[in-house]
C-alpha cells in the first residue's frame, strides 16, 4: 500500500512536470517582421546619386540631374560586395535630400528619365532589385522625406507627393524588409529656384501615423525606421555603436514638454540604451559609414575602415542586442572601389572564421533549476542547438539561476555569446561569467542586457575547462536560447599614425613588435618598405602608410593623410573667442571657442584669421568640429577666405557643412584650382546649436 501511494505521487510530480507551462510573455514583444530583423544582425544603405558627382554630402537640390551619369553601374558588385561581408540586405537610397529620384517616378521630373545614365531609359532601383533577388539578399528602401528640390516643400500638397512616391516605390519593386526614413526636415534649399530656407512643424507635417498605415498596408512583412521607430528607432549617433546596456523596447520623448515626438524631434539620446519596459519593442539600428562620409569622395579614398575596424563595430552593435547598417559609397563610375570591396570581404571571413565553432558544443550543462523539472521541454541543451527560440527556463519563482558548462578539457576562448528568446520578451537585465583557471572560479566578465543577441570580446584569450554563468538579474523567470563559447583569430592591429605641432610623425602599435614598416608615395607597404624607427618630419604633409610585422606576420594596415604642418602658424590680433590657438595645436581634443555663457548673447558670425608665416598655394582646407560629443558651436554654414597682405580678403569657398550635427568629422572643402596665400580666414555664419561657434582644427593642404 505504502508503495502504490509513493508510485502514485511520483506520478503527480512527473505529470506536473511534464504539463508545465511556457513561462508568461513579459512586457512588450517583437513582431513577425521585428523577427526577421533581428535575425538578419546586419544590413547596408547604399548612398549613390548626384552628390556622389558634386562632392558633397547633402545637394542643394539645384543639381543638374545630367551629372548622374556612371559609366558603369554594377547593381550586383555592389549588392556582392555587401553579401561576402556577411550582411544581409541592402537598403537603396531612392531619394536623397537633393530631391533627385532614381527611378522613373511620375511624381516629379527631376528624376533618373531625365539623367544621361542609359539615355534615360534606365530604373537603378529595379537593378538593385534583380541584384538582391540574384544574391538571396533582402532589399529596404529610403526616400528622403525632406526635398529641397521640389517647390512645393513645406506645402501640404508636398507630402501628397511624398507619399505618392512611396507607393510607386513600395508597389512596384517587390518584397522589403524596412522602410528607412530619418529627422531630416526643412533648412535652406532650391525649392523650384526660390533658394529660402523652410521650416515645418516636425511633429505634425508629414502626417507619419498616416503615411505609416499606407506603408503597413502595401509592404505588411517590412519594419518600419525611424527616429521613433514605430518598428524600428535610431541609435542617436552615426558612430556604429549602441549603449553597453541596450534595450530592445523604448518609449520616445519629444525634446518639448507637452509635444509629440517625430522623426528629426525626439531626444535622440535616449536612443542609444532604449528604455526598460519601455512602451514599444523597439530595437536600435546603429548606422555608419565604411568611409567617413556617406556618399564617396576621392579625398577618403585613404579612409575606408579596416576589417578589425568593423568587427568592433559588430561587437558594439550585433553585441549589444541592436542590427549593424553600414553604408556604402559607389564611385562615380557606379562601383565599389577595390579597398572597400577587399575590406568588406576581409571582415566577412573573420566573423565566418571567429563563430564557425561553438567550443562548448559537446559540453556538460548542469543548471541550478530546471523549469518544472521539465529537462525535455525547457533543459540546457537548447542552448547549443542552431534555434533562436529553443531555451532554457526557470521555475517563475527563480530569477537569478547559474549554469555550470563542463567541456571535460581545457580549450581557449576570448567571445562569448548569449541571446534570449525575444519572443517571450527580453527579461534578463544583468549576468556574470566566471572560469575556472588554477583550481578556483574566477570572474572573467559581466554585462546588464542580453535580448536578441550579447556578444563579450574578452580583452584576452581564456584557457578553461569549465564555465559558469550567473544571472544576477532578472524581474521574471528567464528564457535563455544560446550560449556560446568562441576563438576569434589572432591578428595584429593596424598601427597608429599621428603628427605633433613641430610637424614630427610617430608610428605606434598597442603592444611591442618585430618591426614597422611605412610609405611616404601612397603605396601600400610590405616588409621590404622603410623600416621606422623614430619620429620623423613631414612639414608639407601626405599620404602615410604602414604595418606592424612579427614573425613574419604583417598587421592590418594604418593610412592617415595629414595636411600642412602647423608649426609656426599663429593667430591673427582681429580673431575674436577664447583659446583660439587651440584651433592650429593638432591637438583634436581641444578647441576655440566664441560661445558665451550669457543667454541674452545671440548669434552673430564669427573669425579666426591665421598667418601661415609664408605664402602658399592652397588646394583645400578643413574644418574639424569638436570632438567632445556635444554640439554647441558647431559650424554647418561657413566661408572661407584668403590675403596676401591680412587686409585685403577674397572669398574662395562658401557653403554648408552638411550632415556635420550627426556625423561630426572633418569636413574637407577642395577649392576649384589652387589659389597662392599667406594668410588665411575661417568664419563660421551658422552653429547648429549654441550663441557662438567652435572649431577644434583649422588645416589646409597644398596637394
């Protein structure tokens, strides 16, 4: 009897384990197409059209639409360039801010019919669409809802015109899985010949909750960017990266009290760690160029980001649970040059030879808490299988569980991956990694969010037999899908280049080297190149090379193409602000300043005169912005002049420094032919914020 009774309750128990439930969904949660979002980590915007022709950042919109003429425009280089670094979609740049479409678009005649590519006949949109179908690459687009070409801008009749232009766009060129839109809107412009600047109410102009609706309705499986999303929000910086915490729901707030927030008109900041619990799921897409700017320019052709560059940036994005969008630049002749093309591919093996093998595959799992005790249904071994939405769970009342990973020997690893099962809501908020190393567990790394994706880059290689996680934070019962133990593959980083105000150029790595290697011609060195051994002189300035070597072995390589040395320049008596000197001391962490910290002080256009000590004929100068992160005094309209005697001035450059409130690098102006000089003047007529204007340097180059 005794026996039947203890049979009969270990059957309850085991029924009860087996009946157990999922645990409860907690807080907001992603949609199907947010799913698939997640799951491609990786995109690309592809920027080419009548800027890539006038060397700017944001046309005017006056732009003869006969400039856009490449030669030979290749769809699918570009597209395969994108898929052999390991993305996994394209987002085509329809219409830029210039107003120029590159389709046949009924809705205006400033369009790519009207251009000399294909004698007009032509639609690089729909090539764009073939490349992607050809490759297996998913494709979004971006229609720029600011148009400083149109003349009706500003106008309600205007966004009956934008939204016209997303319906051809979105009906006719097949599946999207984004609809990309950014805080662009109003300022100076063409407008139809009217050359004025138009303001509009952001939070109310375009109307975004109907033009969001019509998106739903022709593209129902695509997500939705924007500065507030709905689908997905922008990270608040066009540096690559998102916060080390990073949430996946966030609730936007308008910078004004009592407003509604809007692309362009939302405390963008706050974009960068999300919000917890906030409102909507509504994860990051962190944006950034392959070169500095985000059409091509020639003068950055020495600047394209290293493969390594870039697999910091997948850390700082992928990593932190939020989707990497790189942009890329096409030439003028219509193709990725060889640099970007070869880098791109370089970064895609890496991150192919870093998660090819999961070191723990294989591994004994031991947890704490099983949820219900329910192994076949909730256990560890979901977390080394290839499905995101497989997990292990806990009893509801166990929130802070441990799991120890035994590999049975020691193997060496330096990334560790962990996601969550978003579909049940992202619920873990911090965690522990420890090793076991010399006979004790050992804290090897800890973090806050998890969500879709956590990857840490241990600052060195860990050799370990077994590995411990612990949760130390959870509001609910957790649902961990992966955790993954990884070797990325030893390299060399490129070596840093830089110049001091005497004009000396120093070469260094982060640890010591065999050798070091560099060129002075624009070449790109081997180990048969110029061995460097100690700062040397570069007055006039050039284009730099170089590489570390050990063993044989070559780094990545450094470039940096510096200017006219600033060693004896100085500042001009009639130069107003405080620190002016800061502008010519190479020193980017220091600036000028005219700001004032009286609030009744307004804007007024401000100077910096500098004699260069001998006359010189300059080909280009520079502006570069703070670099504190912080935007009071940052010049986006400028001019720039020229004396031979500091009395006289002739102006030889005007214009706008485009994009420069969110992508703050230095800006480079090439003047028409080069004009001889002894002095030079920099004023700045507009900040984007603040009473004054800054500027941390102040260069020219003579080639």
């Amino acid at each position: 009897m005794k026996k039947s009774v203890l049979m009969f309750f270990l059957w309850i128990h085991m029924v009860a384990g087996f009946c157990q439930e999922a645990p409860a969904a907690y807080g907001v949660l992603p949609s199907k197409a947010q799913l698939n979002w997640h799951e491609m980590q990786m995109y690309c915007i592809i920027h080419f059209g009548v800027d890539t022709y006038t060397d700017k950042e944001w046309g005017f919109g006056d732009e003869d639409p006969a400039l856009f003429n490449p030669a030979h425009f290749d769809a699918s280089q570009i597209v395969g360039a994108a898929k052999d670094g390991g993305f996994k979609g394209v987002v085509i740049v329809a219409k830029h801010h210039d107003g120029l479409c590159i389709w046949p678009t009924k809705t205006t005649t400033h369009n790519i019919s009207n251009t000399g590519w294909k004698g007009g006949k032509g639609d690089m949109v729909k090539e764009y669409q073939l490349a992607c179908e050809k490759l297996g690459m998913q494709m979004g687009l971006y229609c720029s809802p600011w148009d400083r070409n149109s003349p009706l801008y500003g106008q309600p009749e205007y966004v009956d015109i934008y939204r016209k232009q997303l319906q051809e766009l979105y009906s006719n060129y097949g599946k999207l899985f984004i609809s990309w839109h950014d805080g662009a809107n109003g300022g100076d412009g063409y407008y139809g010949g009217k050359n004025e600047a138009r303001k509009i109410d952001r939070s109310t102009y375009y109307g975004w909750d109907t033009t969001w609706d019509m998106i739903r309705k022709l593209q129902p499986s695509a997500t939705i960017f924007g500065d507030v999303g709905p689908d997905i929000r922008w990270v608040g910086n066009e540096e690559g990266f998102a916060g080390e915490t990073c949430w996946a729901t966030y609730t936007p707030q308008a910078p004004d009290e009592g407003k509604i927030p809007s692309n362009g008109y939302v405390k963008y900041w706050e974009g960068t760690e999300g919000t917890r619990g906030g409102k909507y799921w509504m994860p990051a897409e962190c944006d950034v160029s392959l070169r500095p700017g985000w059409f091509y320019h020639a003068s950055q052709n020495n600047q394209v980001k290293s493969p390594y560059t870039l697999l910091n940036l997948y850390y700082k994005s992928v990593g932190r649970g939020a989707n990497l969008d790189l942009g890329l630049s096409p030439n003028r002749e219509g193709r990725l040059d060889d640099t970007d093309v070869n880098s791109l591919k370089q970064f895609g093996e890496i991150l192919k030879q870093t998660f090819a093998l999961n070191l723990a595959k294989g591994a004994r799992l031991t947890a704490s808490n099983v949820r219900g005790g329910n192994k076949a249904k909730f256990g560890t071994q979901f977390l080394l299988d290839d499905d995101r939405y497989s997990y292990w769970s806990t009893d509801d009342k166990v929130t802070t569980p441990s799991l120890t990973v035994d590999m049975g020997t020691a193997k060496s690893f330096n990334v560790i991956r962990l996601r969550e099962n978003i579909k049940l809501g992202q619920r873990i908020s911090s965690f522990e990694i420890e090793a076991f190393t010399a006979g004790k567990w050992k804290k090897i790394a800890s973090a806050t969010s998890i969500g879709a994706n956590r990857l840490i880059r241990l600052p060195q290689t860990i050799k370990a037999d077994k590995v411990r996680l612990l949760i130390t934070g959870s509001p609910v019962a957790i649902a961990l899908s992966d955790f993954g133990l990884y070797k990325e593959p030893d390299h060399l980083t490129a070596p840093v280049i830089s110049r001091d105000r005497e004009g000396r150029v120093s070469i260094q790595t982060q640890s010591p080297v065999s050798s070091l290697h560099y060129t002075l011609d624009g070449s790109t060195p081997t180990l048969k190149s110029a061995v460097y051994e100690a700062p040397f002189l570069l007055t006039e300035g050039g284009v730099i090379k170089a590489i570390a070597e050990i063993n044989g072995k070559s780094s990545e390589l450094g470039s940096a193409e510096l200017e006219l040395s600033k060693y004896d320049w100085s500042i001009m008596a009639d130069s107003t602000g405080t620190k002016a000197s800061a502008a010519i001391d190479e020193d980017a962490g220091t600036y000028w300043s005219t700001l004032s910290n009286d609030s009744t002080v307004k804007f007024q256009p401000q100077s910096i005169g500098i004699d260069l000590k001998k006359t010189i004929a300059i080909s280009s100068f520079s502006y570069l912005p703070r670099q504190d992160k912080r935007l009071d005094g940052i010049v986006d309209l400028y001019s720039f002049e020229l004396s031979n005697d500091g009395k006289e001035w002739q102006e030889v450059a005007a214009g706008e420094f485009s994009n420069i409130r969110a992508n703050p690098i230095n800006q480079v102006i090439k003047l028409k032919s080069p004009v001889s000089a002894r002095y030079i003047r920099f004023t700045g007529h507009r900040s984007v914020k603040g009473n004054g204007i800054t500027a941390a340097e102040i260069g020219i180059s003579s080639f």
